[in-house]
C-alpha cells in the first residue's frame, strides 16, 4: 500500500440490518405505498434510521470516523439500489428517468412492486439466502448513467452528524453477471456484454463519494463465488481485471474494498489481486484461506489488506470464537495487513438477542444476532492491535458458552441418536413403482387428470385475528379449534362444491409452513422478535433448529382427520419436508446438515405413519427449498443431493404402497435439479409451469420423468383469474408432452395470500377446464 492511502479499519461488518429494530423502515415504507405517509416523510423515518444505526454501531464498538461502519441502507433492495444509480431501466419504465437524468424514490419503488400495466422486476433468491433480490433487466440499448446520487448524499449525512463512513454497492461484475438480458434482445446478448458502457458510471461515482470524504469504497462480489452464471470462469476473471484496472486507475477516488460473500472467488481471486484495488474480503466461513497460491497472487496479495470474513453473518451462533481469531491471524502469513470482518452483510441475521424476552436464558447465551455480531468483530479487532491475551476472557466466555451447549439437555438425546444409528438403507425405498401405481389407484379411484390444490385456502382476517386473539389469551384453545374446524368446514364443502378430485383442509391453523412445525417439534426454538428481510419489506421470522428433533406429539393428524370425516373423497395430508424446514430456520452448526435433516425426517415420518394409520391416503411433502440449498459451486452439489433428497426418502418412505406421497416444488427451473427430483421418487410431485406457460413440460418430457406430475395451470402470484380457454391451453400443451396417466390438474403453489373471490373464480374454471379436456380424451 501506498503511504498516501487510508488504513482499513481493523474491524468492519459488511452491512447491517435495514429493516429497523422495530422493522419501522417496514412500517414506514407500507405506510408510504398505502398513502398514508408521504415520501417526505419516508425519507425523514429513513434517516433517523440510518442515524440511529450508526449511533448504535459506535456503540457496539465500530469506529465513528474510520470508515468501519458501511453505509448499507436500502429502502428496497441492494440489487435495485444499484440499477437505479446506474439507470438501469426496462423500456417499459423509461419514463420513471426524469428529463435531467435521474430516478427519484416513486420510479424506484414502481420498478420493485410494478405499476398497473407494468409488470415489476422479477424477484430471486440472493444466493444460498432466504433474501430475494430484483433482477435487473439490461439490454443492448440501456442508457447508463448516474442516476441518483443516494449513496453519496448518505456518505454527506454521515458527515454532517461527524461520520466518516464506508458507501458500498454491489459491484459492476456481480450487477451485471445478476441481471438478465431483456426481453427482445438478439439470442446470445448477455448483460455482461455492456460492461465497459456500465464502468463509466462507476468511475463518475466513485469521484462523487470521494468529493464528499468516502476515504473507502465497498464494492459487493458475491457473483465471483458461484457457478452457474452465462459466462464463463475466464470470461468472468477477464471481466474481474478490466473492471477493476479501470476504476483503480481513477484519479480521485476512495481506497477500494471488494468483497466476495457467500464461497470462495475461486479463479477470479488472482484477478482481484492483480488489480489495483487496495482492500480484498475472504469468507473464511463459508471458504478457507486460500493454500495453494501461486507465486504471483502471493506477491499481490501481501500488497493488500486482506479483510477476513470469520464472524458469520448467516447464521445465529455465538461460534468459536477463538478459532475466528486464529482463522484470521492466519491471513497474516500472506499480508502484514489483515482486519477482520463478518463473512456476509448481517442482513440475514435479527437485531439484538436482547430483544428476546422469552427464549431460554442459556440458548440465548449460544446465540449472537447481529449486534452481538458487531461486538465480537470489536473484541477480535482489538485482538489485533493489543494481542491475543488482551481479548483472552472474551475468547474463554464464548469457548465455555460453546461447552456449555455441548451437554446442555436436549442438544443430543439419546433415543434419536440411537434411532438413527439404526437406520438402514431400506428405511429410505418406497419399493415398487408399479405395486404402487396400481394399489393407489384401486385404493383412490380418481378419474383421468386429477384436479387439486397445493394445500392451503387463503388466510383470510378472521383466521389470523383468531390466532392473535389466541395468542393473547383472549381466545381459549378450545374455541381457537372450533374456529379452526368451522373454517376447514367450509374449505372442504367448497372444495366439493367446486368439484376439485382430492381435498385439502387448507392450512388454516398454520402461521407459516416452518414456524407451524417447529412449533410442534422438540430441538426448535421460536424467537420474540427475530425478524430479518425476505425482500423488499417483507420479513420472516425463522425458528432456531438448536438442539436433536423428534416429535412429541402428532401435529396435524387432528386436522386432517377432521377434513376427512366431512367428505368421501380422499384428503390429502400436508406436511413441510426436512429440506425446507431447515433451509428456513437457522440450524445448528455443530454437526452436518445431513444428521439434522434425518432428525426432522425422522419426525416428520412418525407424522406420516400416524396420518396413514388414520386413514388419509395422499400424504403431500413440500420441498419448495430443495433448489435453494443448492451449493453455489457445482462440485458440492452431488453431497448435497445425496443428503437432502435422502432426507426426504427417509420421511416418506415408511408407508405402504397405496398410500401417495405427493411433494410439490416452488420453480419452473425443473431442468437443474431433475436428478434431484426423480430421486426424491414422490408419487406425485407439483411444480410451478403456468408463469412460463408450460415450457417446463418439455423438460420433463425430454428426461423421460415416469411419476406423476402437476404442472401448475394457475398462476397464484397474482389476483388474474385465468379463463377456461387459457387453462384448456395450457392442459392441452401438458397432454401433448407427457402421459396422459402422470399428469394431475393443479395451480403453481398455495393459495394462502390470496383474497377468495379470485380464488373461486380460478379454481372453478380449472375444474371446467379440465372437465373439457377429459371428454376429448
Ligand atoms: N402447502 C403449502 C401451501 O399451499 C405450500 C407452500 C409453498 O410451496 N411455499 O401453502
Ligand atoms: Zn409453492
């Protein structure tokens, strides 16, 4: 490093929590769309927000003016954040860019949530995340240029009230290897193809935040971890070296820092150390000190400051904190610069444990939320610069918390170890395919085209008004059950009504399909507070898988039994599988994902042989995670498959042959995970096809898929009734591809979030739909 620039803070986090320890950013941003606050208003909320967070991470021991505390505000989202500073709009929108060039908050929030004609930017997952973030959509034409200088004036903001803080944005190879051709575009453009017209912006902004004092620049990589991007890996170190050349040879600018979240930068870390970008972060979580480094990385990178990633950001734990510190100590070998730092923004993690009125005392000291996470970056930090044994009761309390969790009760319970050491190969076979062809369909008599639902009704106000009354005491359990019955009453004569073949009883005692079952299951804890952003302003609260599951008591036995003492035809049971319910709570790190997942598998097959055993004859597993644990690197894939598609065989498998295990499947993108799917070896497996109208069908017909299939013929992400000629279509396309005997009549995914009048309308002309393409048959 040259003399002349700023030192790295010794340590940082890479982001912070948005939403607001309260989640007031999400009350005041639904306030806002609902017009119940102006955007004036909005703004002065988000300020305070942003002032109160930099208060509090001064507090928790970041420095004021040190450049250690990130400007990682986002009113929506990080991805949009960074399209719209670099004006990077779909045609459809060219009119949210005003006539001198800029994008103000309405044309910010009209690309996230869409306007009447316009459909909004598509959502997906953000990594191996629960965050969904926007995708842009870029194109041969799209006009880059600095469209709002939000980061900048946060940068000014900071500065008034006495910060010197550190911008960070997604940085220019992750933004374009993140978006997606737009519609219309020549076959074979690709986003990254527009990079040298996109860098100009990053130049202009870089000089903008070091005119206003940014004395470091934070920079998000996290594409360089992952395969599967339409580019390949020299494309991508080749795309790595002209970026970063270009704007580390900008004359004013601040210091740069890149960061590569989430894995490892693999090929593109040599690239990043020959550029001249002064500050490089390593996720020694997820990734390792790199070893075998040639010559020419090693001499680049003791140039930098390595920035180590050793406090995890995805995950709850207090950890080892000792084995942090030495993790990044270890960097000193390669650089005499070296900080430490979280492995990912704490936008995965809650606030504060200390916000947690009710969850046990001793859990909560093996938990860190994102405070604490802050904290303990301090402590290693000061590691740093007093030595070891300055920290060393630090360093003690969290070993002994992490003993103490080691023989705390319930974190290992012997009879569900020994039940799984017990377990065999044939605990995870279903048996014979065609055995179980023909006694399901002597056993159910269901006409060619079966038609059902995915499993839940939608969760209107009285349902979730009885649970909160319940919640609060006001509402007795009993009368909370007999609501309940009273609603699954109505479902099912509405069901029957509409003449839909297999009945669901339609969820509607469930908050949420993994909070409902760790609710019900011994090893979970549900926390008070701990809400972190899915996207946008939505936020989820996930359980904490602490401790060895198993099942107390049967869970949903009761409802689906009462579902099915109403009508003749087959009930379909609903459970969520062992993948999904761990990818959605925070798990225990302290043993391979795999043993845990048995353990919820193992629990889940004790419902399953209860409900069998009480008469219900289609028992459905959702997997809608099953792609999303999907490693971001391909050469971890196949363990992964291997434990989790297991897992699932291993709930499912325990019941005789004419009992149909449906799973159902939240994506279209059935080609990826195919082998996955077959795997799984369900009787029956639903999935998302009406949004691409039906292209999946070809998929499945090109691998030859021999089970039953339900690709979806209703899109439920909107409130559009689809007509009966839409839906015959869409039937039609399915019936060209696949066997006519494999294929079901279902919508993409659960009905919960809408309102009934769609809901009926929908479904009748699903039903109609597939009545008339029956009698052709
Ligand atoms: N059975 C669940 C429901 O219908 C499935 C939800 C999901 O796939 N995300 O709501
Ligand atoms: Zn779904």
């Amino acid at each position: 490093m040259t003399d002349s620039t700023p030192s790295f803070p010794t340590g940082t986090i890479l982001g912070y929590p948005r939403i607001g320890r309260r989640r007031e950013l999400k009350h005041a941003v639904e306030a806002a769309w609902a017009g119940r606050i102006g955007l004036d208003e909005l703004e002065r909320i988000a300020a305070d927000l942003r002032r109160t967070t930099r208060e509090r991470l001064v507090q928790l021991g970041l420095g004021r003016d040190d450049s250690s505390i990130p400007e990682s505000f986002s009113f929506y989202d990080q991805v949009l954040d960074a399209a719209v500073t670099v004006a990077a709009v779909p045609t459809r929108f060219a009119d949210v860019v005003a006539a001198d060039g800029s994008i103000d908050l309405t044309g910010y929030f009209a690309l996230a949530r869409g306007r009447a004609e316009d459909a909004p930017l598509e959502m997906t997952k953000w990594f191996d995340s629960n965050y969904h973030y926007l995708v842009p959509e870029i194109g041969a034409a799209t006009d880059f240029h600095l469209a709002s200088d939000r980061l900048v004036r946060e940068v000014e903001e900071a500065r008034a009230d006495g910060f010197v803080t550190r911008p960070t944005i997604v940085g220019p190879v992750t933004f374009l290897l993140l978006s997606k051709a737009a519609d219309g575009e020549a076959e074979g453009f690709r986003p990254l193809d527009r990079l040298a017209d996109l860098l100009p912006v990053y130049v202009e902004l870089l000089e903008r935040l070091a005119a206003v004092g940014a004395q470091w620049v934070q920079l998000d990589e996290p594409g360089l971890v992952a395969d599967g991007f339409d580019a390949t890996d020299a494309e991508i170190t080749a795309a790595v070296t002209q970026a970063y050349e270009l704007l580390g040879a900008v004359a004013a600018r601040p210091s740069l820092f890149v960061t590569t979240p989430y894995g490892e930068p693999g090929a593109a870390l040599g690239a990043l150390a020959a550029s001249p970008v002064e500050a490089l972060h390593l996720d020694l979580v997820r990734g390792s000190v790199p070893a075998d480094l040639d010559d020419d990385t090693r001499r680049a990178l003791a140039t930098k400051t390595l920035v180590a990633g050793v406090i995890d950001g995805h995950n709850v734990w207090r950890g080892d904190l000792a084995a942090a510190f030495a993790a990044a100590s270890s960097l000193r070998e390669l650089s005499e610069h070296v900080s430490v730092s979280t492995s990912t923004s704490l936008l995965h993690v809650p606030h504060d444990t200390a916000d947690e009125p009710v969850l046990d005392a001793r859990l909560l000291s093996w938990l860190a939320f994102a405070d604490q996470k802050v904290e303990q970056v301090a402590v290693l930090a000061r590691g740093f610069v007093q030595g070891r044994d300055a920290i060393a009761a630090e360093l003690d309390a969290a070993s002994a918390a992490l003993a103490d969790k080691l023989d705390a009760p319930g974190v290992r319970v012997s009879a569900v170890r020994e039940r799984q050491a017990a377990l065999s190969p044939i605990d995870r076979e279903r048996g014979d395919e065609d055995e179980r062809v023909s006694s399901q369909s002597a056993a159910l008599g269901l006409p060619s085209l079966p038609t059902t639902t995915i499993g839940s009704f939608p969760q209107t106000a009285d349902i979730r008004r009885a649970r909160s009354c319940l919640l609060r005491g006001e509402l007795s359990h009993d009368e909370y059950v007999a609501l309940m019955r009273a609603e699954i009453g109505r479902v099912v004569e509405l069901q029957e009504e509409i003449g839909l073949d297999v009945i669901v009883h339609g969820e509607p005692e469930r908050n949420d399909m993994v909070q409902y079952f760790a609710e019900n299951l011994d090893g979970f804890a549900v926390t008070t507070n701990g809400w972190v952003q899915s996207y946008g302003s939505r936020c989820t609260r996930p359980s904490i898988l602490w401790g060895d599951v198993s099942r107390p008591a049967p869970i949903t036995v009761d409802w689906s039994t009462y579902a099915q003492s109403l009508t003749p035809k087959p009930v379909k049971g609903m459970l969520t599988g062992p993948v999904t319910i761990l990818a959605w709570s925070f798990v225990r790190d302290d043993q391979p994902l795999g043993e845990t997942a048995d353990q919820v598998a193992l629990a889940l097959r004790d419902e399953i042989a209860d409900l069998e055993a009480a008469g219900i004859g289609v028992i459905q597993v959702d997997e809608p995670a099953l792609r999303e644990l999907l490693p971001l690197r391909e050469r971890n894939r196949p363990s992964y498959l291997d434990w989790s598609v297991g897992a699932f065989r291993l709930a499912a498998s325990g019941v005789v042959p004419a009992t149909q295990i449906h799973t159902h499947l939240c994506y279209s993108e059935f080609g990826t995970v195919i082998d996955a799917i077959r795997g799984l070896d369900a009787d029956v497996t639903s999935i998302e096809a009406a949004r691409s109208r039906m292209e999946i069908v070809d998929d499945i017909a090109a691998n030859g898929f021999d089970h039953g299939i339900g690709p979806g013929v209703y899109d439920i992400h909107s409130p559009r009734v689809p007509s009966v000629a839409e839906v015959v279509e869409l039937i039609d396309r399915a019936v060209a591809a696949v066997p006519e005997k494999l294929l079901w009549i279902n919508p993409d995914c659960g009905l919960k979030t809408r309102g009934y009048d769609e809901t009926v309308a929908s479904l009748r002309n699903v039903v109609e739909a597939t009545r008339q393409v029956r009698a052709r048959l």
